[in-house]
C-alpha cells in the first residue's frame, strides 16, 4: 500500500518523518507477506523514524531488511547503508534504488 509514497521524501523535517513512517510500513507489509506466504518469519527492525543523531544505526538495520528480502526473492540489491544526506544528488539516487528495490519484492511477492 504505501509503495508510492517512498520514491521520495517531501521537503522539510516533516516531509522526512513521514516518509520514514510509510517506507517503514512498506517494510512491515513486505514481512508480513513473506508469512502469509509461508516463506519466512522476519524479524523487524526499528526503522519507523529517522534520528538524525543515528543515521548509521538506522541504515545498518534499514540495509539489514533489504537483505533479507533480496536473499528470499533471489533479487540482486544495491548498498544502501551508505549515503550522504546532504549532497542532494546522491540522497536523490539513495532514494531511488531504495524504492526499484521495494518495488521489485513486491513484484515477486504479488503484493
């Protein structure tokens, strides 16, 4: 469901908070269809917020759900726990292979 929402976050702190708040939605919707399905039982990760004094703690556990869900849909990932939010083309290009991943799982998936 929240799929469209997370190709980009809308300017602001706010528009970052709620991207944060759907992308992680979109994780959790992607877990709980890996059950449903019977393929997995994931763990989840606390990703619901950005803490900007944790940026590399909430990419390690961000990159760890992409992990698991590449490893179980057999698709090829990028890296992304590594970004520089402040150069605008790369939070740019960061935003973008992190939704073509979410959107090639929920390819797989049917969801």
């Amino acid at each position: 469901m929240p799929l469209p929402f997370i190709i980009s976050s809308p300017p602001g702190e706010f528009g970052i908070a709620s991207w944060a708040f759907m992308h992680w939605q979109d994780h959790l919707e992607i877990v709980q269809r890996f059950f449903k399905l019977n393929i997995a039982n994931l763990p989840t990760y606390d990703i619901q917020q950005m803490n900007p004094n944790d940026i590399d703690g909430w990419l390690e556990r961000h990159q760890q759900y992409h992990n698991d869900m590449n490893a179980l849909t057999f698709l090829a990932g990028s890296d992304l726990s590594q970004v520089d939010w402040n150069d605008d083309a790369e939070r740019k290009a960061w935003f973008w292979l992190n939704f073509q991943e979410h959107h090639a799982v929920h390819a797989v998936l049917k969801i």
